[in-house]
C-alpha cells in the first residue's frame, strides 16, 4: 500500500493530523538550521578573534584589544569581553587608577552580557523541544481516532474479522509513524545544541575570568601592580629630580 493511497483513503481527521505534523517537522528543521549557521559563524569568528585579542592582552596594548572586541559582533567571547571592557575603557585611555569597584563592576558587564547572550542561543529551543515532546502523541492522537472510525465502521456494516479492519488499522498507524519521524530528529537536534550552548556558556565562563585575573593583576591599582600606576610614579619621580 503506497503513500499516497494512504492519503487517499484517509479520513479529515487523519489528514489534519499528518498536514499538523509536517507543519512542525517544518518549523524544527527551519529552527535547526538558523541555529547551526548561528553557531557556525560564532565559533569562525572565536578562533580569529582569541588569539589575536590574547596577544593584545600580553603586549599590553588595551586600546587594540578594546577595538578588537568592538568591532567583532559574531564571537560570543569577543561581546562577553567587550562588555567588560566598555566599563574600564574611559579609564584605560585616560590612564586612570582602576579599583577594586571598576573589576567589580566590569564582572557584573560580563554576567550582564552572559545572559543575553544565554538568551539569544538559547531562542527557538522551546520549538524544538516541544516538537520531540509532543509529535508521538500527535501522530497518536490520529491512530486512536483512525482505530475508532474504524470499529464503528465494522459495527455499521455488521462485517467483523482482519480482513475488513486491516485498511483502516493501516491508515490510522501511519500517522504514529509520521509522529515519530517528526520527533526523532527533533529530539536529537535538541541535545545537540543543548550540548553546544553548554560548551559555549564555558567557553564565556573562562574567558570572562581570564581577562578580570588580567584586569586585577595588571590594571588593577589596589593591589600595586598598575602599569599605570607605575608610570604615574615615574612620571613623579621624572619631575622631583633636581635640575642642573
């Protein structure tokens, strides 16, 4: 018995159910593929930006390093960290003391930014999830009604036995197969990104931290390893010595 006679012989019902059915496969795929370009182009766009942003970082040049984050808005690392350092940037360029307040401020930018950031990735999830969850009870919910229109056809006409109830049992479980077809990948591509985001959520996570070590070790003015600090000092001491 071929497809499309199944969908000959099928009933309203049936009908709504399989055209509900390929609605959703539609919607998850859809939903599928935006995410994976998503996360394509953020994770290209990562692996150019760490390593030159971490050699910014190590020579000290925090105004290329700024600029750097700036301009990327593909890279989740590289909009976690420009957040950071959007609250300390007037007082990197103006060579001023960083406290303990300024990281502390900086680090709330970054939990700021994460969750944004959570939130975009973390959009049309629902879909795909609700969709696993609920297209075999769809496809179900057609072979339960296919099964009684079936009985009480059998019980109209007065005819019993395999023979007169086969069709109809065909037709009602071929929309539970659809359902299950539907679901399969959409339960898989769930786990999937799940997996991704949580990858991604370290990868912020780390990053994050590393660049407030960085910004307290060597910005930071309350524990006395500036380098603008140490300039200042410098710089006074440059203008205390007595001139000839």
């Amino acid at each position: 018995m071929s497809l499309l006679a199944l969908w000959n012989d099928a009933g309203l019902f049936a009908r709504f159910i399989i055209m509900l059915l390929l609605v959703m496969s539609v919607l998850s795929l859809s939903v599928s593929a935006a995410k994976w370009w998503r996360f394509r182009r953020s994770r290209k766009a990562t692996r150019r930006f760490a390593p030159e942003f971490a050699r910014f970082l190590q020579e000290e040049e925090l105004d290329a390093a700024i600029e750097l984050a700036e301009s990327e808005k593909t890279s989740h690392v590289a909009r976690v960290l420009g957040g950071a350092l959007a609250e300390v940037k007037p007082l990197i360029r103006d060579r001023a003391t960083i406290t303990a307040a300024d990281i502390n401020s900086a680090e709330r930018a970054i939990e700021r930014q994460s969750l944004i950031l959570l939130s975009e990735l973390k959009k049309g999830m629902a879909i795909l999830g609700t969709v696993g969850a609920t297209a075999p009870f769809v496809g179900l919910l057609g072979t339960t009604m296919g099964v009684v229109t079936s009985f009480t056809g059998m019980a109209l006409t007065g005819s019993g036995g395999l023979a007169a109830i086969s069709a109809g049992i065909a037709e009602a479980l071929i929309t539970t197969a659809f359902g299950l077809g539907v679901a399969i990948p959409a339960v898989w591509l769930y786990n999937y990104f799940t997996a991704r985001i949580e990858n991604i959520t370290v990868e912020m996570t780390y990053t994050s931290a590393e660049l407030v070590d960085f910004l307290i070790k060597s910005v930071g003015s309350e524990f006395g390893r500036s380098i603008f600090t140490k300039e200042f000092k410098a710089q006074q001491a440059a203008s205390t010595e007595p001139t000839t």
